[in-house]
C-alpha cells in the first residue's frame, strides 16, 4: 500500500495488520489497533472518504463504520477481492452463515481442520456436535489471537501459527500431517489462498465446508475490486 501523500489513519484488529501497514506505507501513516478504537477514531477526526478493506465477514467493524458514513455523508469505499469461482464437486459444501458451517463440519468429520483464523471460532468451540471431535486451528502468530484460542480450549498440539496465504503443496502436506477429515474456509478469494486451500483438499479427496461471503447490497457502498479503484476512488473523494 501506497500512501501517495495522503495522510492515512488506519485500524487494525491484530498486531499483524499493523507491522504490515507500517511497513509497507510512505506518507504519513497513524495507525490504530483494536477495534475498541473505533469510535475514537471515528468522532476525532475529520476524512474526506473511508476505505473498508477488512474481509467481508468482519460485519462488527464495517457495520458502524457504514453507520457512520452514511450519517455523515462521507463516501464509504469498499475494497473486495474477487470471488474464486468454486469447481464442480461432491466434496465441496458451501454454506451461508458459522452456524451452518459448524453443523456440516460436525456432520461430516472427526476431525475439523479450520482454516477461517479466530474470528468467530468460538461458533465452532461451543457447538454441541462438535464436542468430543478434534478441532485444528490454523491462525495468525499473534499473541493475542493465540491466547484467544487457548482460551477457548483449543490444546496447543492443534493450533497452526503462520501467516499465509500457502501453496496448494504445503495445504495438503499440513492437511495430511493433521489428519483432516473436514476442511473449513471462508470464500476469501485468491489473495487469502482460497483457491490453493480447496485444490489441496479436492487432491486429497477431503469434504471442504466453504463460507460464502454475505451479499452487500447496500446501493451507498462503493464497492471496487483492485488498488487502483480505490486510490480512483480516494482522489475523487479529495476533490470534492
């Protein structure tokens, strides 16, 4: 990311997202992290245009953030990766919602390998089908998100801390060393591996639950697909 002289205030949920936008950012960068931030940020400071580039499940950041824009009449970019088209096949599951996805994991394996990161892993910890199966996590290394899954009751031996995304080589080695009965995924596009993550598991010959994005029709949201519609976007924004 290019800051291209613009003064930029980011929030961030995890460490992670900060070390990235300080790194790869000129200009001037202030960045927040945590999303108990956000209201802060919001009210204290004055923008010519906000860019929501956070994954399109995370509806408990861009819900007020939308709120706020409108309210305030401040244009609302959103940033979406483009969608993997998902193959034809018996062992591909998509689903709608957690809840649905945690239902067909349990209906389908003993052993769930979880690829969506912590956000909203207690759906899948605190579903009663799954209790007694075997949970694998596969999370960023963050301290504070690896406390959160220990404090879910995830045993260390099933937490993966890496960054990825990962080739379709070394999903289905990790999927194979773990044993994984089930593949669980968000439909995060080819930039969040989701495309490397089900050709692994279709070789393999395991059932992968995928969850679809939620559909944004909101007709305020302007919504593009590249970083160069979203600097467009920005530069229009500044001019007005």
């Amino acid at each position: 990311m290019v800051s291209k002289g613009y003064e930029i205030l980011s929030l961030n949920p995890v460490n992670h997202g900060e070390r990235l936008i300080t790194e790869n950012s000129s200009g001037d960068v202030l960045v927040y992290e945590g999303k108990d931030a956000l209201t802060r940020l919001l009210e204290t400071n004055r923008f010519k245009a906000v860019v929501d580039a956070s994954q399109p499940f995370f509806e408990k950041i861009s819900g007020p953030v939308k709120y706020f824009c409108r309210n305030n009449i401040i244009p609302y970019i959103r940033f979406v990766r483009a969608e993997v088209e998902l193959p034809d096949s018996p062992f591909l599951f998509p689903v709608y919602s957690w809840e649905e996805a945690a239902e067909k994991a349990a209906e389908l394996g003993n052993t769930i390998f979880l690829t969506t990161g912590s956000y909203n892993l207690e759906q899948f910890a605190s579903y009663p089908q799954i209790t007694g199966k075997r949970l694998v996590v596969r999370i960023l290394p963050d301290q504070r998100v690896i406390e959160k899954v220990r404090a879910l009751g995830i045993l260390p031996r099933d937490i993966i801390a890496m960054q990825g995304p990962f080739s379709r080589e070394m999903n289905k080695a990790t999927f194979r060393m773990y044993g994984a009965s089930v593949i669980v995924t968000k439909e995060s596009g080819r930039a969040g591996g989701t495309d490397s993550k089900i050709s692994a598991a279709l070789k393999l010959k395991i059932p992968v639950v995928v969850i679809k994005r939620p559909r944004m029709e909101d007709e305020q949201i302007i919504s593009v697909h590249t970083y160069d519609e979203v600097l467009e976007r920005v530069s229009e924004a500044i001019r007005k």
